[in-house]
C-alpha cells in the first residue's frame, strides 16, 4: 500500500461500523425479537409491567447498536432515557407495598442508582464529560446516597450503620464519576 | 386500563420533554465552531497560540475564547500553559501526565500516536465479572419468586421489621449494578492505562514492556521492516458495538525473529498509518489529513446536524 493511499474517513469510526442504515435495520430487529419474546412469556403480570419492560429495554439496546453521532441521536438518546426513568419510576411507584421509612429509602436508593446509570449509558457524551458541574453533580448524589443508606442500615449495629454507609457511598461515589472513553 | 394510559402518557410526556433538552444540548454552538475552525486554519502542526490572537481572529471576547478553550482543554484536544495553548495531536489519547512522560523520554519528539494497549474488553475472562450482576439477579427472582421459601424467610429474617422484602430485592439489583460499574473501573483504570504505546515523529515507536516500565521498549524508525493490522472475529464483532474501536498492530523489527504485538489498540488503522509514515519517513499523509483529523477530534463536541 502506497502512502497516499491511505484512507481517512470524516468519522475515524466509521471504517469499523455498520452503516447507519444497517444499524438502524438492526436495531429495529432486536426489538421487534424482544417484543415477540415478551408476548410469549406468561407470569400474569399486568400490561405496565410488559410495557416497562420493552421501553427499558429499548433504552439499553439503543446506544449498544446505534453508533450514529447527530444532533438527532443524541436527542432520541436523551428522549429514551427520559422514557425509561418515566417508565421505572411509575413502576416503582405502583410497587411501593409498604411506607416504612426505610423501606421508603430502599426505593428512593434504587432510583437514584437507576437514574445514574442509566444517564451514564444513554448520555455518554455528556456523562464522560469531566468538567466542575459533573462533579458538583456526582457529589451531590453521593450525600444523598449517603444520606439514604444510612436511614436503612440505621436499624443496624452502628458499626454496621457508619461503615457500611461509608463504604456504600464510595463504592457508588467510584461507580458514577466520569470514565474516560479511551 | 387507566393504569395503561397513565404510564402511557408518562413515557410520551418524558419522551418529548427530554428530546427537546437533548436537542438543545447537541446543538452546535457557533462560537466554539469559531475557535476550533481559527485553530485549525492558523496553528495546525502544534504552533502555540496567545488567546489573543485567537480573540483576534474570531472576533470574540478573550474571556469567551479562554472559556471554550477550557472546555476544549478537558476534552483533551488543546493544552495550556497561562495564556498559551498548543493544538494536541488528534490521535494522542494518553491522560496529560503520560503524555508529559511521553515527551521527555521521546526528547520532545513530535509525538503522532500515543495510546494505550487494551486488555480489558476483547478477553472473554474480563467479562466474567458481569457474572457477579448475574448472581444478584438469580437471588432476587429465586426470593422474589419464593422458589425456596427457606431462602425468602432467611431475606425477611435479616431484614429490620417493617421493611418490605421487594423494596430490598430492588434495592439489591441497584447494588448489583454500583458494584459491576465499580469493580469494571478498578479493572480498567489498573489494566488500560499501564501499557502506552508512543509513535514520535524521529524517535519511532515506544512503548511500556510492563506494568511498571517507562517506555523502554523501542523500535527506531529504520528498524521497521514491516506493519500490519490484524482483527480477530471477536475484536471485529466488538467493533461495531464499542465505543472505541480496537484491533492489534503487529511490527516486524529488523535483526528481531519474533514481531512485537500491541495488543487491542484503539484506532488501529490509524496506528498503521501513522507507523508505516514514519517508516517511510513521509508524514505527507498526516500533513494531508491534519485538519480531518482535528475536526473528527472535536466533533465530539459539535455534533453534525
């Protein structure tokens, strides 16, 4: 191969990419088989459950198969993030069996948990920007956290409480903060 | 029914809303699409540049220049000293204190390519860490479920009284999540970012032999006999589902029976450029694709409409 020869795309990443049609057709097949699985799975759950599932599904699935990057993306990215916090959070809600307050902060410790990850796989340009606001952000919800585990393992031995609460807190504080992508 | 048509309504009216943000956050912004087009007109090649003179150029406020000059400096694709900024290569993606090291072993050799070797996601055993998500799911349908009942009344037992067996089931599958996300940062932090491999203009290749090595590996530009790139099925397939794509690079050294692999390298089409440029001691393709290749740099942060 001659020098000159060598190739640049505008996106380096397109050389290693399906073509965006082809990973649209894909997408669209997955989720038409995830459909179709979900039908044929018979527990006698209500129909919020089954379309829970499909949207938080289609919300996982989207940024694993779509490697398209435009304004449009990302906005579509954005949209099914909010779809799925909408779809988990009244889920939850429906849930919710008792008002115990520690009860009441396990739900609250697993919705902030899931709006995290969820914005750190569907907004990832924005999540593994490692600028002031995102950390002001991260910290902010680890005292929340902390704030939440420490209502539920209150009914603990103290050391269990504090160090437990602590160590809960770093693991979550480590999970969330940006991550570079290179 | 009701039920239906309020969740319904929830996941459009969040849809939307959270579409409307997503397109105003990925608009592009003018002024920083000033800036990036004055440096790449006027400092490619990693000339310095005052924020003055780039006020000068773009017509805006030095302070607006030295503000979107932050924000390209955190992407990784300016860096700056007071007032000076300096175009980085586009294809140098090591953390600023390797690529600082990069530049004192290499003599401050222009360094084309510098990145890291990565061993984490193309190794199936990396993976097996998901196993773990995989165990939490288990235990939560087995309780949720009540398969064994011994099992649940032990999860009701260990519990404080009053506190619901499914809030903690959820609460788990939460835990289950922090806990993979976590100990996938500790892996990669630990294994992607000891190996760096370094190609500089006049120096050649560099690249670490170990986990505690500094660069000792060396191939001088006259002693690549020959490059090649190689997928394997499993990097291929990854490929068209990762963020970064990978492949491995293999170097034929003169006098050297075995080649020298770099292993899941990112870009490595690229990488094979670059190396087979400097071996033919032309870096015309570079010169010819600098502006390409600073603008796909930055576009990550001006997405095209």
């Amino acid at each position: 191969m001659r020098e000159e020869e060598f190739p640049i795309p505008k996106r380096l990443e397109d050389a290693y990419r399906f073509k965006p049609s082809t990973q649209i057709l894909i997408y669209i097949v997955l989720l038409v088989i995830g459909a179709l699985v979900l039908s044929m799975i018979k527990l006698g759950w209500s129909l919020t459950v089954y379309i829970v599932i499909f949207i938080v599904y289609a919300a996982l699935l989207f940024p694993v198969v779509i490697k398209i990057e435009n304004q449009w993306k990302t906005a579509f990215s954005l949209g099914l993030y909010g779809a799925a916090m909408a779809a988990i959070i009244y889920w939850t809600i429906t849930f919710l069996e008792s008002f115990d307050l520690r009860s009441v902060s396990l739900y609250v410790l697993f919705l902030l948990i899931m709006t995290v990850e969820l914005f750190h796989h569907l907004g990832e340009d924005i999540a593994y920007e490692e600028s002031k606001k995102v950390y002001i952000a991260v910290a902010t919800l680890s005292a929340l956290f902390f704030i939440f585990i420490y209502m539920f393992l209150s009914a603990y031995d103290w050391r269990i409480t504090v160090f437990g609460s602590i160590l809960a807190t770093i693991l979550f504080a480590y999970a969330i903060l940006p991550e570079k992508p290179i | 029914m009701l039920e239906v048509i309020w969740l319904t309504f929830s996941i459009v009216a969040a849809f939307g809303t959270c579409v409307l943000i997503g397109w105003k956050i990925a608009k592009s912004d003018p002024d920083l699409q000033k800036v990036i087009d004055a440096i790449v007109s006027h400092y490619l090649d990693e000339r310095r540049f005052h924020i003055n003179k780039i006020a000068e150029i773009t017509g805006l406020s030095s302070n607006k220049v030295e503000r979107i000059l932050k924000k390209l400096e955190t992407r990784g694709i300016v860096r700056g000293k007071g007032k000076m900024y300096q175009l980085v290569d586009p294809l140098v993606f090591l953390t600023p204190i390797d690529l600082e090291r990069a530049r004192r072993i290499t003599k401050d050799d222009n360094i084309l390519y510098g990145a890291y070797q990565n061993p984490y996601l193309p190794r199936l055993y990396f993976l097996t860490m998901y196993l773990i998500f995989a165990a939490v799911i288990v235990f939560v349908v087995l309780v949720f479920f009540n398969v064994f009942p011994g099992l649940t009344s032990w999860v009701q037992n260990i519990l404080p009284e009053g506190v619901s067996v499914n809030a903690f089931l959820l609460f788990m599958i939460g835990m289950g999540i922090i806990f993979v996300d976590a100990l996938d940062n500790i892996i990669k932090a630990w294994a992607r970012e000891k190996y760096s491999v370094v190609v500089g203009e006049k120096s050649g290749i560099s690249y670490d032999r170990s986990l505690a090595d500094e660069l000792s590996g060396k191939i001088r530009r006259g002693m690549i006999e020959d490059v090649d790139l190689q997928f394997s099925l499993l990097q291929k397939i990854l490929n068209y589902f990762i963020r970064v794509p990978v492949g491995d690079v293999i170097v034929k050294v003169k006098g050297q029976r075995e080649p020298v692999v770099f292993k899941n390298m990112p870009y490595p089409r690229e990488l094979f450029y670059v190396i087979r440029s400097i071996q033919l001691g032309s870096l015309g393709w570079r010169k010819r694709h600098a502006r390409t290749l600073m603008m796909w740099r930055a576009r990550a942060m001006v997405p095209a409409a």
